[in-house]
C-alpha cells in the first residue's frame, strides 16, 4: 500500500492496519499449523483427533476476527491513502475464505474416517465366513488325498493335490493381506472360488487313477498267461531242431539265444510295469506288453531259421557269384577311369587313387575267398560284403576323381593364362607409357622446330638471340639424353620413372626454349609497337593542330558551338603523349613505360576523335540553331493563331449553353440542366515529338542533361535516350564505359547505369 501511494511516510490507520495485519497472519498460521496437526491426528486414527480438529476451529475464528479488524483498518488506510489500495484487501478476504474451507474439509474427513471404521468390522466378518469356507475346503482336499494312497507317486494325481494344497495355501496368505488392509476381501474370496472350483477335478483325477491301476493289474496277469503259452511253443521249437540235427547252426542257435534274450526282458518288463503301475506311468503295461509281443514274434523266427538252414547253402553261392561279379565290374571301372585319365593327361595324379583301388580289390578278394572256405560264419560274410562294396566305391570314386583333377588341371592353366595376359599387359603398359614419353619427346622437339620455322618466317634473326641460341642448344642436349634414357628404359637398364625425368626435362628445356623466343618476339614486337604510336601520334597531332584553322574555314570559330576547351584539352593530351612515347623511345626495355606511351597515345588518338566529331557536330549545331530560331519565330505565330481559334470556339460554346439551359427551364426541364451540361474540355495535349525530330549528332554537354534539368532540354535531345548526346569522353567518364559497350548491355543494366548518371 505504502508503494502504491508512493509515499514513504506512514499514515496511522496504515500503522494501525500493519499492526492488525501482522496479529492476523500469526493467528492464521497458528490456525494452519493446527489444522495440519488435526489431519495428522486423524490420519493416525487417534483419540486426540476430534480435539486437534476443535483447536484448529478456534485457531481459525480468531484468525478470522483479526482479518476483520485489518480489514476495517485497511479500509480506512484505502479511504485515507486512494483507491489502490484495494486489491490488498482483497486478497486478505481470499485468505480468510481459503481458510474456511479447509475446517470444512476437515469436518468431511472425521465423518469419512467413521464410515472407514465402519465399513473395516464389515469387512472382518466376510473374513471370518471366508476362513470357514477355507476350513470346509482343506478337509475336502485331505479326503481325497487319503483315496489316493495307492496312487500317490502318479504324476496327475500328486500335480493336483500339490495345486489344490497351493491354492489354499494363497487363500491363508490372501485372508492375511486382507486383515492387514493391503488387498480387499474380494481378492481373498476369488482365491477361495478358485480353490473350491479345484477340488471337483482333484477328486475326479484320483478316481480315474485307482480304476486305471485296476485294470493295468488285469492286463499284465493276460500277459503272464501269454509268456508262458511262448515258452511251450519255443521248447517244441528247439526239440524239433534237436531231433533234425541242425540245433547248434549259427542261425538256430542264434534264434534261440535271442528268444531266451527276450523271455528275459518280457519277465523285467512285466515286474517293472508293476512298479511304475503304481507311479501312474501310462506306458507301463504297454512296454510289457511289446516285449511280450517281441517275444511271441521270435518262436516263429526261431522255426524259420530250422527251415532255412537247408536253403542256406544254396544262398551262400548265389551271395558268393554276386560278389564276385561286383569285384569284376569295380575292375572294369579302374580301366575306364585309367582310360580317361590318360586321355585327359592326368594319369600321374591318378596313380596313387587307382593302387588304392587295386588294394581294395585284392582285399576283397581275400576276404570273398575266406567266406567260400569259412562255412556259414556271418563274420566272414560281413567282411566280404563289406570289402567287395568298398572295392566298388573306390571304382566309382575314381571317375570323380578324374573329373576332380581334370578341373584342377583346367584351373591351373587357366590361373597361369591369367598370370602370362598380365604379364603381356604389364609389359604392354610399359611400352605404352614409353611410347607415350618418346611422344613427348618428339611433339617438344616438333613444336620447338615450329618455333623454329615460325621465328624464320617472321625474322631470320630471332633465332640469334644469345638467349635464344642458348635455350635451343640446351633443349636438344637434354633431347639427346631423353632419347638415351627411354632407349635404356625399353632394355631394361633403367625404370619408366627415370625416363620419365629425363623426357620431362627435355620438355621444359624445350619449352624454356620457346618462352626465349616469345621474350625475343616481344622485345621486336615493342620496337614496332612504338613506331606504329609515333605514326598515330602525329596524325592525331595534326588533326588537333589543324582544328582552329577548320572551323575558321567553317566561319563558326567565333560561335558558342565552337568546342574551345575541347581543342584545349586534347593539346594538352598530346603533349603528354609526346612526352610518355618519348620515355618509351629512350627506354626500350621498359614495359611500363611503353604501356603507359600505349594508354597516352590512344587517349590523344581518342581525343584527336572527339575533336574532330566535335568540331562537325559544332558546325550542324551552329547551322541547326539557326534553323531552330527561325522555326521557334514560326511556331509561336502557330500558336497564337490556334489560342485566338480556341477563344473563339469557347465564347461560341458557351452562347450556345445559356440558350439551351433558357430554352429546357422554359420547357420544364430545367431540372435536367445539369445533368445534360456537357464537361468541360481540356485542352489537347501538345503534339508528340516524333522520332525523326530527334537530331542524334548532336553533342550536349553532360551538365545540360541531367535530370534536374527537365524539360528544358536543348531543341533536338531525345529526352528517354539523353545519353546519346554525350561527347565519347564525357560518356567514358560518366558511364564508365564506350557507346558500342554500353549498347552491347542488357537494358535493365542500361537503365541501372542511366539512374545512378541522373540520366534515366
């Protein structure tokens, strides 16, 4: 408030509201700091709660009464200081609402906390009908268990129990979170469904186990009665064998050892169902039952090998043809692959393979020998099978070998193809590149003798320059050297990079030479340079000199367009152009010096130009402004003679109006006056000047035509293209350029250029 009246000085109502305010602010953050303590209280549930809410109102109302008082004071301080002091007030009255609004809220949270408490004793008493439930559910869940003694150790029946007793075990933990407070009594009762919906399938799941073990124990006494009708079949077996002498063949006595093998393992299988029977395996009695079935099988296999053993030998000799006719075709592929390799020239490579093959064959053969001399032992047919199908392999082998080396060989050539066209290109690069150089060579020399020729046809004596004799007779030594070294490089004395040095030096020895001659041209070239600008120099001397005497002749010497300090300042350029050719002269070798004669000369020459156009476009000059004076005496009369016509046509016009206007307003009309009164006439626009009006020799000094100048541009100046009637030096200085280039220019850029001249 104090800012606001700008005032440091305080008034006492304002002492007075400051000393409330300040009570007022303390009081409110007692009121604050008590109604924090009451929801601390009250968040804690605690017994001091409703009177922690109590001191926080009293806190508030004194608060409220002492915002009351400052608010009054502020009030007065308002009416004594002005009206800004308002919003303060304002913002204490918002305090003072914010503060009421929080014991409200406080109220609500101790009505909210009993509903809490009440809704907890609910929530008690679903738990304790929930852990009745859970009670009825675990009993169930033992029941079955104690059906399951017999079926314990199967798998679908410990997995359901061991769910069932987890689920009750989550519905315990689930009551507990629930008396804790940290999940709701719904999350325990959805645990508990789960359960109860789980012990219907649990106790399916043992049923359907007891009735399988039943039944498994029936098939397994079936298979028992099975074994034993086997073993009478295999006895009768083995007494017929016995009795036909062919009991101790290998094939019989292998057939009955496999049998007793078997009669074994059915006797395991059936003890062993018996106990995985009781594990719940499902594929207990179906293992039994396979190896009853295997051994079932093996009695009429044991009654084959007896009925066999008499067409045995008759096999064995068939078996023992057949092999030998394998040996012969393995023998006959040896000899063709032979064949190939030789044709393909690979035989050496061969060699090693086709012993190897010849080994297998002899080994076989070995092997097929023993076999017709052994008997009937499988061991011997085994290792004859077997040699003789290696035998064959390593014949079939063969012919991928042949190809194997035939590919190999087809790849060397072709990698040594590729080494030797790599050579022939390396070495073909090497002759180019010293191709290339005696190129090089011979193209300097060649340019040198066209130098040469050129310097003779131009000037025999060029080529006697101490300068150029010594930079000609280097560059052929140097030649002579390239030509050695590119000679060594193709015999291999030296590399293409020596060479390469050698010819470059004798190309810049070459080109030394050369660059002699043009010094020596040049030094020519200047001495006629310099006569050329003595001759243009004295006609341009001449032309200056002979100008008074022409216009004299011209009987304008005396007039305004006689161009006086034109003629003055072009004999001030040709004396300095005497004076810079005359240095030149004394000084042939400096090249300034004649640059500097060049840039004088052609600037008397020029200026000798602009006297002479000047001194022509001074005589139509002088001879237009006299017509020009006559034709302005003529033009005048005109235009007298066209106002007088034009007076006359008004005053006629006008008497014809006021009779018109009498006559309508006689009529009635007169309303319409107005409207009908014609417009009055401008006068026409002067006539255009045509094109051809236009006098383009004319020569206008650049201060008569610049922009600041309009209209009164002199009689014959075209005003969009002034710059036309420059003279050539003034246009060079102003524009900065000659007329041919400044045509030559786009129009946009001639348009930049005229702006920035004033004469756009």
């Amino acid at each position: 408030a104090k800012q606001l009246a700008q005032d440091p000085t305080e008034l006492p109502e304002e002492k007075e509201a400051k000393k409330l305010n300040d009570q007022a602010k303390k009081l409110r953050q007692d009121a604050n700091k008590a109604l924090e303590e009451a929801q601390k209280a009250k968040q804690l549930d605690g017994p001091g709660a409703q009177e922690a809410l109590d001191k926080a109102k009293q806190a508030a109302e004194l608060a409220d009464a002492a915002d009351a008082k400052a608010d009054e004071a502020l009030t007065k301080a308002e009416e004594a200081r002005n009206a800004k002091i308002k919003d303060a007030n304002e913002n204490a009255t918002a305090a003072l609402k914010k503060a009421n609004e929080l014991a409200d809220l406080a109220d609500a949270a101790i009505d909210k906390a009993a509903e809490k408490k009440r809704a907890e004793q609910a929530a008690k008493a679903e738990r304790d009908a929930l852990k009745k439930k859970l009670e009825d559910a675990k009993q169930a869940v033992e029941t079955a268990k104690k059906n399951a003694a017999d079926v314990l150790e199967d798998p679908l029946v410990k997995k359901a129990l061991a769910d069932a007793i987890k689920l009750a075990d989550d519905v315990d933990k689930a009551l507990d979170l629930a008396e804790q407070g940290l999940v709701s009594n719904d999350d325990a009762a959805k645990a508990l469904e789960k359960l109860e919906s789980q012990i219907p399938p649990l106790e399916d799941i043992v049923n359907d186990a007891v009735a399988r073990a039943a039944k498994n124990a029936a098939e397994r006494d079936a298979l028992k009665k099975r074994v034993a009708a086997a073993t009478d079949a295999e006895k009768a077996a083995e007494d017929l064998a016995k009795s036909n002498g062919v009991l101790a063949t290998p094939e019989v006595d292998e057939a009955a050892k496999k049998y007793a093998q078997l009669k074994k393992i059915a006797d395991d299988a059936l003890a062993a169902a018996a106990k995985e029977d009781k594990a719940g395996s499902p594929d207990a009695n179906r293992r039994a039952a396979e190896a009853v079935a295997a051994l079932e099988a093996q009695v009429p296999k044991l009654q084959d090998a007896v009925n066999s053993r008499l067409e045995a030998d008759a096999k064995k000799r068939a078996e023992a043809d057949a092999m030998k006719q394998k040996l012969h075709n393995a023998e006959h592929a040896a000899d063709i692959a032979k064949a190939k390799a030789e044709k393909l020239q690979v035989a050496p490579e061969l060699e090693d393979a086709l012993q190897e093959a010849k080994k297998l064959r002899d080994l076989a053969a070995s092997k097929l020998k023993a076999f017709e001399d052994g008997g009937d032992d499988a061991a011997l047919y085994k290792a004859a099978t077997d040699a003789v199908d290696e035998a064959e392999r390593a014949a079939n082998a063969l012919d991928e070998k042949v190809a194997d080396l035939a590919a190999a060989k087809k790849k060397r050539q072709a990698e040594e193809e590729a080494r030797r066209k790599a050579e022939e290109a390396r070495k073909k690069r090497e002759k180019e590149e010293l191709d290339a150089m005696r190129a090089k060579t011979q193209s300097a020399k060649e340019a040198a003798d066209d130098a040469k020729r050129d310097a003779l046809a131009e000037d025999p004596t060029l080529l006697e320059d101490d300068d150029v004799a010594t930079a000609l007779r280097e560059a052929e030594r140097l030649r002579r050297l390239a030509e050695q070294a590119l000679l060594d490089a193709a015999a291999g004395k030296i590399s293409n990079a020596d060479a390469l040095k050698a010819v470059e030096a004798a190309e810049n020895a070459y080109r030394a030479f050369r660059n002699a001659l043009n010094e020596a041209r040049l030094r020519r070239q200047r001495e006629r340079e310099r006569k050329a600008l003595r001759r243009t120099l004295d006609q341009a001397s001449k032309t200056i000199d002979s100008a008074p005497a022409w216009a004299k002749q011209r009987n304008f010497i005396h007039e305004a367009e006689y161009p006086k300090e034109l003629i003055s300042q072009a004999t001030k350029t040709e004396m300095e152009a005497q004076a810079k050719l005359a240095s030149a002269e004394a000084h042939p070798d400096d090249v300034e010096a004649l640059e500097a004669a060049k840039i004088a000369v052609k600037a008397c020459a020029d200026a000798a130009k602009e006297v002479s156009i000047a001194l022509d476009e001074a005589d139509r000059a002088y001879r237009k402004r006299r017509r020009r004076e006559a034709d302005e005496k003529e033009a005048e009369l005109r235009r007298r003679l066209e106002e007088e016509e034009e007076n006359a046509r008004r005053k006629a016009q006008s008497f014809y109006d006021h009779i018109n206007r009498k006559n309508m307003a006689a009529m009635g009309l007169g309303d319409l006056v107005d409207r009908t009164k014609p417009e009055s006439h401008a006068h026409a626009p002067p006539t255009a000047v045509k094109a051809d009006e236009f006098d383009y020799t004319l020569v206008v000094p650049y201060a008569q035509l610049t922009a600041d100048k309009a209209p009164n541009f002199p009689a014959g100046v075209d005003p969009a293209n002034r710059e036309k009637f420059l003279s050539d030096a003034e246009f060079s200085s102003i524009l900065g350029c000659d007329k041919s280039a400044f045509t030559a220019m786009p129009k946009w850029k001639r348009d930049a250029m005229k702006k920035k001249a004033q004469l756009f």
